[in-house]
C-alpha cells in the first residue's frame, strides 16, 4: 500500500474510518498505524475501539465522575476513559 497522504488526509481518512457502524480489529490496527506515522492523536476516538484486542467496543458501561469505563464484551477488558466536557461517545 502506497501512501502518499498529508497529515491533513490521514486525519480525515481516520475520522471517516470511525464514522463506520461496524468495523474489525484488522482495519483498527492500519488506522493506528496510520495515525502514529502521522503523529495524530486520536483522543475520543480512542473509545471506538477496546484498548486490548482492538474491537469495536460495545459492552457494560459504567460511569463514575470522573471516569466512564466500558468492558469489552469480546475480551473483558475494562477500558477506562477520563470523563472530559466535550464528550462524544457513539
Ligand atoms: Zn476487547
């Protein structure tokens, strides 16, 4: 895959990406990528996805006030996000 993207590019293609309903962990790990090879930083689109194995993260929420934590239902993995005021979850 031949990339000749701008970061400008990158980050759209990357927003585009977690506009998805549904996505795999495969397409997870280019994004990713992606995003480090550019340095973007994909701040509250980190929640789209399970920390650990990279899935699309659905599963029991929990809210505390400062945290919101959302357990994979794939690994069990207990993703932790800070609560912050511009919160965009999907
Ligand atoms: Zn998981």
């Amino acid at each position: 895959m031949k990339t000749k993207l701008t970061k400008q590019e990158a980050q759209e293609k990357i927003e585009e990406f977690f506009k998805k309903k549904s996505f795999v962990k495969e397409d997870v790990k280019k994004i990713k990528r992606l995003a480090m090879k550019f340095n973007i930083k994909l701040g509250k689109l980190r929640q789209n996805f399970c920390k650990k194995c990279l899935s699309q993260l659905k599963g029991k929420i929990r809210i505390s006030k400062t945290h919101k934590t959302i357990e994979c239902i794939h690994c069990g993995y207990k993703n932790k996000f800070k609560i912050t005021e511009k919160i965009n979850f999907r």
